[in-house]
C-alpha cells in the first residue's frame, strides 16, 4: 500500500537528523541511575536497560551493514538471527547503569562513524537487511533510534519527533493501515496533504490529530493528546492497526 505525500528526505538529511538524535540520547544518558535502569519502559516487559540494550544492539546491527556494504559484501543484520538479538537484549538488560551508559555511548560512536564513512554514490549499494540497499538500513536506523529513545522514557517523547521523522513514518508504516477500510489521517498543525490508506470503495475513516500524535499512533505508541476518530460523520473507536512491516 504505497502513500506518498510528502518529499522523502535525502540520505544526507537523514544522515543529520540521526547525528541530532545521537546528541540527544548521548544527553539522556548521565541521568541514568541503577534503580532507573530496572524501571519499567514504554514497551510491555521491557525495563530501561532491555530498551537501551536494544538500541545499543540495532545500533551496532545497522552501522556494520555499512561498512559491510562499503566493501560489497553482504552480512547478516543479527549473528544467529532473532533469537541471538533476544538473548543478547536480555543479557544486556541485566547490567548496572553505568555499563548500560558506557555500552550505548559506544555504539552511538560506532555509528556515527559507519555512516560518516558513506558517500553519495554508496546509498544503493546492497545490504544484507532486507535483501535492501544502504539507504534503507540508514531510514530503519533513523528509525529505531528514535522511536526507542522515547520508549526508553528518558525525557524524550514522540511529542519531540520531527516533522521529517512523521512523515516517514506516515509513510512507511502505511502497511498497517486496516485493509477493510479508507483510512484518512489529518494532522492538525500540518496542512501536507496525504492520500488516504486502503482501497477507494472501502468505508471512510478520519482520524484527526497533530502529526506527531498521528504518527505515534501508526507507530503503536501513544499520542500524547486524544485522537478522534469519526466514520460516516460520527465519532468512531479507533481502528485496529495490523503487524509492524
């Protein structure tokens, strides 16, 4: 289900947007304590230190992609495939905060230095994440840093995502769109106009909302204001979102 509505970003965009991000979560960091690492975090079951480790994991994942790619080979995104990443955030999980801090700082410089390294020439090299190209191990990069520097509950929230980071989302999450209906976003503060989710003939919904609430929704987070929803001209529950593409 292909919605385009919004000029997607130049790799060297993107590229900034991740080093901000990187600063910003670098940031969050001193504050970590031992009690705060075991507290809960935004996804069901996870600590802090299980979301951190997660980070630290995709972060380390996604920069050898590119170096990986910069010599043309191809390579795994996890050693032993999922199971191995889930062993790993649960081991990691178990460490004190200033090893979970050091552990993270790490892999942030890792990263930044793995796509520093990434010309202009080299973004539709093959990667192995996705039988894909380089380009899009940087947007899921973009992509987990952000979204998980806000479940870490840290301080940051979808309310902070940048208008850039929405829209792709917007754009890259539209698989989970319900297939029974016409799903219409409308960002209250932000007049991009965006074509409708889900087959023409299907029954309308709206779901209106600031675009950062918008796209928290489609991201399975929570809005920090309430969405509404109307179907026929009626207020409506929301609809159910599908898996995760």
């Amino acid at each position: 289900m292909a919605v385009t509505a919004h000029p997607p970003p130049t790799a060297e965009a993107v590229r900034d947007e991740i080093e901000a991000g990187h600063a910003r979560l670098r940031g969050l960091l001193p504050g970590l304590t031992d009690t705060a690492v075991r507290e809960p975090g935004a996804l069901p079951g996870w600590s802090r230190a299980h979301v951190l480790s997660h980070i630290e994991g995709i972060g380390h994942a996604m920069a050898r992609q590119a170096r990986h790619a910069l010599r043309g080979e191809l390579i795994a995104v996890y050693d032993g495939g999922f199971p191995a990443r889930s062993a790993a955030i649960e081991e990691g999980s178990r460490r004190d905060a200033a090893a979970i801090r050091q552990a993270v700082t790490d892999t942030l410089a890792e990263a930044s230095a793995a796509w520093a390294a990434v010309g202009p020439a080299d973004w539709s090299r093959p990667v192995g994440y996705r039988d894909g190209e380089l380009r899009g191990a940087l947007l899921a990069w973009w992509r987990e840093l952000a979204i998980h520097t806000a479940d870490a509950l840290l301080g940051h929230s979808p309310a902070d995502w940048s208008p850039a980071l929405c829209h792709h989302l917007l754009e890259h999450l539209a698989p989970r769109a319900p297939q029974d209906l016409r799903l219409a976003l409308e960002a209250t503060d932000d007049a991009t106009p965006r074509p409708p989710y889900g087959p023409a003939d299907a029954p309308t919904v709206t779901v209106r909302g600031t675009l950062t609430d918008l796209a928290a929704w489609l991201a399975g987070r929570t809005p920090r204001d309430a969405l509404r929803c109307t179907r026929a001209g009626t207020g409506a529950p929301l609809p159910r979102l599908g898996d995760w593409p």
